[in-house]
C-alpha cells in the first residue's frame, strides 16, 4: 500500500505538472470525492486553474493551484498516473494490473499532459482544501522533539501511535513494524512508557531507515519483510517471531530483541 516512501515518489513525478493549466476535469466517481465535494463542484473549481506547486505531507499528495488546494489520498490501492505513466507500477498490496474501471479522477492539462488517480479498492479519495493542519509531523523530517511529543503519555501501543497520522503522518504497516524491530522496542508497549534513550533511538531510526528504503525502491525493501510470514524467525537473531494484531494490524515482532 502506499506509504510516505511511495508517496514521495508520486510527488516527485507530479512535479511535472507544476506550471501546467488544467483544461478539463473528469470525476467518473462520486463515491471517491470526499467532504462533501461533488463532480459539478469539482469540475467547476479546478477547470482553467494552473497549478503552482506539487506537495505532500505524510501519505497526503497536495496540488497547489491558483485556486483551491486539491488533496489526493491513496488509501490502499491508489495509484497516481501521470502523463499515462505510472510512477509506481507495483503495489504491495495491489493488483498487478490495470484496469479502466478504476480511473476514479483525472486532469487533463493545455498543451498535453494529465495526471489521474486509479484505485480498485476505492479506499482512496480527492478532496479540495484538505486540512493538512490535521496532521501530525511529517516522518521524512521529524524531529526527536516532535518524536517525543508524539508519544508522551499515551497508553496506547507505540505500533498505534506510529500509524495515527494525526500523531505521525506518513508512516504504515509496513514502516511501523521495520522501524520498530530495527530500533529493538516491542510495538505492544505504551508509547508514554519509552525512556528518553529510547525515544533517542527510534527517532535515530525513523530519519535513518526511510531514506535507506526509499533508495532500495520502497516500503517493502525492509529487513523484516522477508519474515512477514506465518513461522518465519527474526533476520537478526533466528528468535520465532511474534504475530499480533496491534492497532488493528497485523504486527510482526521479535520476542527476543524487541523490548
Ligand atoms: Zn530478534
């Protein structure tokens, strides 16, 4: 699914429609048009804007245009296209094909171009102005600070709180799991429990593993990936792994190492 390293991939390649004015606006999908937006509404606000500036924050891409912002978000199985390419082509946990059906949103720009949305799951969504305030610090350039007071006091599972985009944005369950195995804390425990050296270390290991797996080609090149499966034994000291759902996902973590 995508997460920030994906994401940050889809930003990258939309950076070509910066400059670009939007022609036409096609919205198939009423159902993928959140917080009240409509197809009329959407078609209306975006036609003949031009668009300033592409960004994102956690797993939120952000078109700036001369008119409002449009949010895209990509749920499970969303996929950015653009210009008819895709960026991303193969998903963890999405088809590995394509299918017209599942264009759910698409600009066209003058001159030639486009930038589209497919999704099969229709997990994702399109929104105008969404509320960025909402989110918490990103997690490409969080700080031990920001670290710190995202997990202090809560009783919550750290797994949770890491996944909670309005504590963290941008991290998923993949990332959470990687992150959490490699810096050696058991994702079951209280985020307000971690000692300072502790938040230390996870922090150390957020800013060091994203770029590492974002340089290997994405959230699945982690470590631990190769044991997320059912009797697998932890790639750094051959402990049988745990499996739990923490957070409402499926965790994976090693009983020996992580603490
Ligand atoms: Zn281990």
């Amino acid at each position: 699914m995508p997460e920030i390293l994906e994401v940050e991939r889809y930003r990258q390649a939309a950076e070509v429609a910066v400059g670009r004015s939007i022609a036409e606006v096609s919205a198939p999908d009423a159902w993928f048009l959140k917080r009240g937006l409509g197809p009329d509404e959407v078609v209306a606000a975006l036609t003949g804007r031009k668009v300033t500036a592409v960004r994102r924050h956690g797993k939120l891409l952000m078109l700036d245009t001369d008119g409002p912002v449009l949010g895209l978000r990509f749920g499970m199985t969303g996929r950015l296209v653009v210009d008819g390419g895709m960026p991303i082509v193969d998903l963890e946990y999405g088809p590995d094909r394509t299918d017209p059906a599942w264009r759910r949103f698409g600009l066209t720009f003058e001159g030639g171009g486009s930038l589209a949305m497919d999704d099969a799951r229709r997990l994702g969504g399109i929104e105008l102005w969404p509320d960025e305030a909402a989110l918490g610090p990103d997690a490409l350039s969080i700080t031990r600070r920001q670290l710190a007071s995202a997990l202090s006091g809560l009783r919550a599972p750290i797994k949770a709180t890491l996944l909670d985009q309005h504590r963290i944005a941008g991290l998923g369950n993949l990332l959470a799991d990687e992150v959490l195995w490699r810096a050696g804390i058991d994702p079951a425990r209280a985020g307000g429990t971690l000692a300072d050296d502790e938040v230390s270390r996870l922090h150390r290991t957020i800013r060091r593993v994203l770029p590492q797996l974002m340089a290997r080609g994405g959230s699945h090149t982690g470590d631990l990936q190769v044991a997320r499966e059912r009797g697998a034994v932890c790639p750094r000291d051959g402990t049988p792994l745990e499996r739990r759902t923490i957070g409402g996902r499926t965790t994976y973590s090693c009983p020996a190492h992580q603490r």
